[in-house]
C-alpha cells in the first residue's frame, strides 16, 4: 500500500467525542474516587452548600458531580 493510497472504504473514522457511559457500568466504577473527582466535587459542594459525602467511589463521584453541576450552573 502506497502513501497515495485512500484508506479502506470499510474503515470507520475516528469518533470526534468520547462515547458517554453509564457510571454503573465502569470496570473501575467501585474504585474510590480521584484525586481530580475529589477537588472538583469540594468545589461543587462548596458552591452548592452541600456537605460532600465520605467514602464515595468513581462511579458515585461522577453521578454527583453531574448533579451539583446542573444545581450550580457549572454543567450549562
């Protein structure tokens, strides 16, 4: 195959956004949170006047940080 040539018909293009999933599905969902998941939820309690739960792990860091998104105005 030569530089030149066009690229297979039967090649799919390289997605433009990543596909969202459903936390409840992550392989690593019930690991704890992230640092970063954890900066940004403190922010978002903080902003919200909510007090962050203890203890949560990726996939429930992740289901409240698009809630208090959404109660803050920060997910517009």
């Amino acid at each position: 195959m030569s530089e030149n040539t066009a690229p297979d018909e039967n090649t799919a293009p390289a997605p433009t956004q990543n596909a969202e999933k459903d936390p409840e599905t992550w392989v690593t969902g019930d690991e704890p949170m992230t640092g970063p998941q954890h900066s940004y939820l403190q922010t978002l309690a903080r902003e919200a006047g909510r007090d962050l739960p203890e203890g949560l792990d990726k996939a429930r860091a992740s289901e409240l940080i698009d809630e208090l998104q959404q109660q803050t105005g920060r997910g517009a």
